[in-house]
C-alpha cells in the first residue's frame, strides 16, 4: 500500500519538475504554425500590424484562438477560413483569388498591357508621320543639287 | 490646348479618388456576418451566473444585441442613448458584457442605468470573437430567424439610431 503511494509521490514531483523546465513556448511546431499563420493576418485594432507582432488585447485573443484550432489539428486554410467567416477579407495581407478580387489581383498587368499598346500605337502613328511626310517641289530640287555637289 | 486637357482630365480623376478615398473610415471593415445566421453560444448571465444564455432564447423577437464592457470609454459616451431607446421598447436590447469583471459590470449597470433585457456574460472573449468583434461597443440588430441585418460598429448615434436601427427593427417586426 505504501510502495504505489511513494511513487505516486515521486511521480508527482517529478511532474512538477518537468513542469518548471517547460519552455515558454509550448510545443515549439503548433507555435512554428502560428507564427507563419498570424503573420498572414492583420490585427483589427492596430490595422498594419500583424496579429504575429500585434500586442493589443484582441490580437492575443485571437492567437490563442489560432492555438486552439492549431492544436485540434486544423490546417492553415481552415484557421484563415474561420478568421475571414468572422472578420471579412480584410484581415488576409494576401487577398485571395476570386471573382471579387479579379481585378485587384490582374490590374496590374491590365495597366502594363494598356501601356505597351499605347506606346506600340504611338510608335507606329509617329513612323507613319515620318514615311508620309513628301517633300515638296522646291525641296527636292534642293537635295539633288545637293547630292550632286557631293559627288562631283 | 488639347495637349494640356489630358493630363488636366487624368489629375481631376485622381484627386476625386483620393479624396473619396482618404475621406473613408478604415475603421469600418464591412462585417461578412450580415445576413448570415447569428452564431451560437451559451455563457452564464452577468446577473445571475448559475443562469445561461444563448441566443436562441430570441427566436421570433426582433432584438439588439450589444456588445459592451465597463472598461470601455465609447461605450459610456453610447450608454444614454442605449437607456432612452429601451424606455421606448421598440425591440428588447440584450448585452454582453465582454471581456470585464463580473463585479465591474453590474456596478457600471446600476451607476448608468440599465437599458438590457438581460446581460450575457463573455469573460474570455469568445462570443466576441464569433461575432467577429474588434472595438467594443458594437451593436447587432437580430431578426425574427435569428439572422443579423445591421452592425454598428463603434458607438450607436442619435442618428443611426434614427435612420438605420429604428426604421430597419419596425420594418422587421411587421
């Protein structure tokens, strides 16, 4: 009767201690995931940071939040899911692709192409300009006399 | 002439977009909750701790739900209208008390008044966090199906009470 008890005793104290030389972290991968997840985020309240360095009450909340979802063993899509289901898009830094943000995410190079064709226009207007350009009467008699003063 | 109307045209543009632009809130992020069912959940009363509520207590009332704390500055500044606008019983008015001390709340209640048909009692900020809440006081207006139709963020005003909440809550209840 007494042996289990003494170890229990044992046991416990030695919970205690492992308890003490715990890291500050506690599982260093659920919170390797967190940190990759929140820097994704946007905090709320302090809006350009990320809920990874915001201190503000909220982000702490919901970075434990984000554990708790790490821990149930959510994947990334599904803890961002669940932000965006309660905060909009506007707490992604990373917009994702759909209809709504088409544009957002192809304007770019809407504005590049509408550039290259104006600039591709522009340089075909002024080689047009150029070639239909004929010289008159006077101008011709002019360059050939001056032709010819070269080659004589 | 025509050479300076372009690049005149182009800065009016700009100008208008920015003025629109920089005249937004960056503070009022359209909440996605709207239209969608009010999430659930069931917490303790702030009044009464061996009582639960949960939202699905409302179902077929039009109410406001509003997310307040004692800590909060803009909720006192919000307070006043809150407590006139319960008198009128237009639709019943329930709290969470978010993120606060059970003691500080009913304290706040009885020096301010209060306007609540009951208080619910979040005090790690969950509930909070499925209605999308960021800045405390935020008010929902609940349909009969329970559906959330309008959010406040920030405190209440005369005149979105006026303008959004009264005319939307007795369209509602019709």
């Amino acid at each position: 009767m007494k042996k289990p008890l003494a170890l229990a005793a044992l046991l416990c104290c030695l919970n205690v201690a492992a308890q003490e030389a715990k890291p500050l972290a506690e599982d260093p991968v659920v919170e390797q995931r967190l940190v990759n997840i929140a820097t994704e985020l946007r905090c709320l309240v302090c809006q350009n940071e990320s809920l990874a360095g915001s201190q503000a009450d909220l982000a702490k909340d919901l970075r434990r939040e984000v554990r708790d979802l790490i821990k149930e063993g959510k994947t990334d899509t599904e803890v961002k899911d669940f932000l965006v289901s309660r905060y909009g898009d506007f707490v992604l830094y990373r917009p994702q692709v759909k209809p709504q943000t088409y544009l957002l995410w192809a304007g770019p190079f809407i504005l590049l192409l509408v550039g290259i064709g104006a600039l591709v226009a522009y340089l075909r207007k002024r080689e047009r300009q150029v070639a239909d350009t004929p010289l008159s009467e006077e101008e011709r008699q002019r360059a050939e006399a001056l032709l010819k003063e070269n080659q004589s | 002439m025509n050479k300076f109307l372009l690049p005149l045209g182009i800065f009016i543009v700009l100008v208008a977009l920015l003025a629109v632009g920089l005249n937004l809130n960056p503070r009022e992020v359209p909440s996605p909750l709207i239209g969608k069912p009010a999430p659930d959940f069931s917490v303790p009363r702030l009044h009464a701790a061996d009582q639960s509520f949960s939202p699905k207590e409302m179902l077929g009332k039009v109410w406001l739900f509003n997310v307040w704390a004692s800590w909060c500055v803009s909720c006192r500044e919000e307070h006043p209208l809150l407590v006139e606008f319960g008198k009128t019983g237009t639709v019943p008015i329930v709290g969470l008390n978010y993120k606060d001390k059970r003691e500080d709340g009913q304290r706040w209640l009885a020096r301010f008044g209060d306007p609540y048909l009951l208080s619910a009692y979040d005090a790690d900020g969950r509930v909070g966090i499925n209605y999308g809440v960021y800045g405390v006081p935020e008010t929902y207006l609940i349909d009969k199906q329970g559906v959330i139709r309008f959010k406040q963020i920030g405190p209440i005003t005369p005149e979105v009470l006026q303008n959004k909440i009264i005319p939307l809550a007795q369209e509602l209840n019709k």
